[in-house]
C-alpha cells in the first residue's frame, strides 16, 4: 500500500482551484478531496526513484474555506487520525485584503526535545500561533526568497545520515553531493511537524538563492571556471536544479502554466523522468538563457513577480548582468502587463536592492576593479576581495542595479501607477526598511520601497551585526565614496535612506494590502522562560502612496 513520505503542501491557490504536492513511497494515485464535491487527482510521476505527484485541486469556491484530506489509491493517508493539528484546510481569495508574509534563510529545526542553537523558529512560531490563538490571521500566501535548504551547512543528523551511504572524506564531506542527498535535506526540513501543517494550509511561493545550491553560487565567472574543475560539481549543480524543480518551483506555477509546460508533460508521460529533468538541469546550468525560473503570481489587485537572481546571471567580466536579457525583458514585461489591474506590485529577488551605503559602494568599487579598471593587479585582488566577502548583490552588477531602478521608477509612475512598488528580499540576515530617493522632478507616484527580512531561522555573528550598523552611518557612507574614486566606478544614479532597522533575529515581514492602502509588519520569534516562543511585533506602519487613487487626481 502507498505512504505519503512528505507533504501534503498547498502550493498554488485562486478564486476556484489550487494544487497539492506530495511526495509518496512508491507508484499511486493521488487524491485531495474537499467538502462539496471539490477535489481531484493524479497519478505519481518518478524522479531519481522517489514518486510524486502535483494534484490540481478544482470545484473551490471563492471566499470559502475548505478542509481537505489526502487519498493514495483510494486510501485516506493524511491527515493522520492522533494529528494535534487541524485539518488542512484551502482557502480561496475573497477580493477583500491580501495578506504577503516573507523570509528567507532557514536552516532546518532540530527535534524538539533539542536545545535550538539559533532560537526559535519563525515559521514554527507562526504555525504554533495559528494552530492555538482563536481567530489568528492566517497569510494568504507564504513568499519564501531562498535558502530553503542548506545544501553546503549541513545538520549533525545529516552528516550522520551521509557518512551510512559514502565517506564524509570524499569530496565533497559534509556538504549534499547529488540529488538523493538533496532529497534528504527537503524531508529533514518539511517534515518538522509545525512546518508541515503550516505549508499544508497556507499557500506558498518559492524561489532559490545561493545555499540551495552552494554559498556565493555563480559569483562570478572565474569562480564558475573554478567550481567546473572539481570532480564533484556536476553531480551536486544537476541534483541541487533537479530537485529545486521538483520540490519548489512545479508549485509556483498555475494550473494553466502546467498544462503547457513541455517538462513537466514529458516527465508525467515515462515511467521514469530522471533523464529527461536531468537534461533539463544540465541545461539550465550551461544555457541559463534557456530555462526560465522566475514566475509571476497575481492576487486580486496584488502582482507579486519572483526574479531569478541566481541562475540567470551573465558572468562574463566585460558584460556582466545580474539578469540575461531575455530575462530582463519577461521582466519588464510582467511588470507592465495591464498595469491598471493591481494597486501593489511586489517584487521579489532573495538579494536586496538596496544595501548599506558602504557594502553598496564597496560592491561597485569591487565589481569596477574586477573588469579591469585600475589594471590586472588590483582585478586579481578584486577578485580574491569578491569571493572572501561575498560581493555579490545587485551593486555587484552596476547596470543590472540601475535598470531595475529605472523599471522601478517607470512602473510606480502615471496615471496607471499602483499605489506602493515593493522589493522583498532576504539573504543578508537581518531586516529593514530603506527608501530610494530620486530628484523631485523624477520622484515615482507610488510609494517605493526596499523591504529586507532574514533570516527565518539562521544566525549572524556580531561582527557582522557591527559591520550592518556601519554600513548605514555618516562615516561608512563616507569610506563607501573613497572606495568609488578609488575604483573609477560611477555612484548610483539613486540614493536611499533606511526609513527602519536594521533589525536581528528569527523574524518574518508580513504585507498586508487592502484597496491601496498596506500596513507592514514585522515579527520576530522570541523565546518565553516556562512557556512556548511567541512572535512579537517590533515594528508596524501604514505605508500611504505618495498621490491619491488616479479616479480622484
């Protein structure tokens, strides 16, 4: 008889369908059957001996609320009978609010009789919160901006685990070396069993960043050259693409997308995909112009628009992109597709816009000495400096940062403009609020806004907490302009001013956007003596647009 191994995870949700992913022990139908007669089923596709299945989910009304329950060949497998949980339950879209919840960064959370090395856990913490406080508003949507694995800092269980199938001294030790090992990260994570309720009811977003794959993945093209050399990379790109695809980005996708997708076609239609997603990673690591993962996801008057920030990079010193441009151009595309239908556009790239001052003009300065601008020494040095301390944003692509300014400003400005243009990213381990700032002939319409949350559940040391602080001030600001001069590299066409933070901690932003008013709200997890964490709210403000609504101008 067929067992759910993982999930079930609510992954797409609208006004009248969603879907389920799970993963189960072997060849079945699977099943979601809700109340009413909404509900569907598939059969399990295979990947690298693992069987899995995305079940459309349709019949769903808007604005309701509907318990559903697992089925593998007819058999009810979830949820289970002693669940402390509640039901897993859809919930479809009223028209009323959007509520955006958003983090990144998230090591895995050890069995809970452990002692927790990094503090409570956000997305623990939340679902604790749902499950217990009557009434507790619940997110409509889950945007998880990367790090959803550790591919390269792996748990003492995981390491346990690797040594029982190769030797921890192979190449490449402790860190996951191909797609079963990938597999084992996803069931270590989602199996904590806060979090598997919580993605089993709250629809989620995903895109990648670098830990999914490895620290600092496609920092430049002399590391690229590098990484190619070892014997271990390929097995570790291939497994760490394949498995991203399977575990995370099927279920960003609508039902419609995935009626045309050609993958996911071919993969339904063998016995065994393996190959055919294997060709398709190899691909997207020596093509990356020819697979696209970013997406874009519409809630009523909200657009949110993932941006792949890792995988579609151009490395080449002399044309350097932090997006190709075929990848530049979806983009733009996506953002100005009837523009009049949302009132919030929400951006999201796991790495932040907008840094501190002088890790912004320390990237540029970087990025100028590495393309040869004070000559090949200081491009050697440049690039030592590069990898060492992780010179890798969007100021690390000069041009790439300022045409998502441009975009930006373009979008949030006219008579069609939304109310509030938000970049959500995480990445850099704290959170905060900063404010570009153009010439008030070219100030946008709309609010914009940089809003950083991370991590999920991860740590920071103190220095780079004191370098973060620094990084803001008067005096860094000022080294930061040395550093430019210094590297003949132009300053930012923009400037920007944190408006909140930074802030440390296990934490989570939440959006919460009705009409074209949004409210923001940030969340941290806070251990409580004799009691259970709680999140607890550190900061919450009103983000108004600069003009009124275009039917009152």
């Amino acid at each position: 008889m067929a067992a759910l191994r993982l999930g079930p995870l609510l992954r797409y949700v609208d006004d009248s369908s969603a879907t389920v992913w799970v993963e189960t022990s072997r060849p079945c139908t699977a099943e979601v059957r809700c109340a009413k007669g909404a509900g569907g089923e598939t059969r399990t596709f295979q990947i690298g001996g693992h069987h899995y299945a995305l079940v459309p989910v349709t019949g769903l009304a808007p604005g309701t609320e509907s318990a559903y329950e697992v089925l593998l060949d007819g058999t009810p497998v979830w949820p289970p009978d002693d669940s402390r949980f509640p039901p897993p339950a859809i919930r479809t879209p009223d028209g009323d609010s959007v509520k955006v919840a958003f983090g990144s960064c998230r090591w895995a959370a050890p069995p809970g009789d452990e002692k927790d090395p990094v503090g409570p856990d956000a997305l623990d913490t939340l679902a604790a919160r749902l499950v217990s406080a009557d009434g507790a508003e619940r997110p409509d949507v889950l945007l998880l901006l990367g790090d959803q694995v550790y591919a390269d800092e792996t748990s003492e269980a995981t390491r346990r685990w690797i040594a029982g199938r190769r030797g921890l001294d192979e190449l490449p030790g402790t860190q996951v070396a191909d797609y079963e090992e990938y597999t084992h990260l996803y069931r270590e994570s989602w199996l904590d069993p806060e979090i598997r309720w919580l993605l089993s009811t709250v629809p989620s977003c995903m895109i990648f960043d670098d830990h999914d794959i490895i620290d600092d993945w496609n920092t430049s093209d002399a590391w690229l050259a590098d990484i190619r050399k070892t014997s271990w990379w390929r097995e570790r790109i291939l497994g760490g693409l394949m498995s991203y695809w399977v575990h995370q980005h099927l279920g960003n996708l609508s039902p419609a997308e995935l009626a045309t997708d050609p993958l996911y076609a071919a993969v339904r239609e063998t016995p065994d995909g393996t190959d055919i997603l294997r060709a398709h990673a190899a691909r997207s690591d020596t093509d990356p112009s020819s697979v696209r993962w970013s997406y874009r996801r519409d809630f009523g008057r909200v657009r949110v628009v993932m941006v792949d920030s890792r995988a579609a990079r151009v490395l080449e010193e002399d044309d350097r992109s932090m997006l190709d441009s075929g990848e530049t151009e979806w983009l733009r595309e996506q953002v100005w597709d009837h523009r009049e239908t949302y009132d919030h556009l929400l951006i999201g790239t796991s790495l932040p816009w907008l840094l501190p001052h002088l890790i912004h003009d320390a990237e540029t300065w970087n990025a100028a000495l590495c393309r040869g601008e004070r000559g090949a020494r200081w491009a050697r040095i440049g690039e030592r400096v590069r990898r060492g301390a992780d010179l890798e944003h969007w100021a690390a692509f000069p041009e790439s940062f300022e045409e998502l300014g441009r975009l930006v400003a373009e979008a949030g400005t006219g008579a069609q403009a939304p109310a509030t243009v938000c970049v959500l990213s995480g990445d850099v381990h704290h959170a905060y609020v900063a404010e570009p700032q153009w010439p008030a002939d070219a100030t946008p319409d709309a609010r914009v806004l940089q809003l950083t949350c991370s991590p999920v559940h991860n740590s920071i040391p103190l220095t780079m907490r004191l370098g973060f602080r620094f990084g803001w001030s008067g005096l860094g600001r000022a080294i930061g302009r040395r550093l430019l001069r210094h590297g003949r590299a132009a300053g930012p066409a923009v400037d920007w001013r944190r408006t909140g933070g930074p802030w440390f901690g296990n934490q989570l932003m939440t959006l919460t956007m009705r009409g074209r008013e949004a409210t923001l709200r940030l969340e941290q997890a806070q251990a409580v003596r004799g009691g259970s964490p709680r999140l607890t709210t550190v900061e919450e403000s009103l983000l108004t647009p600069r003009q009124p609504p275009p039917h009152t101008r």
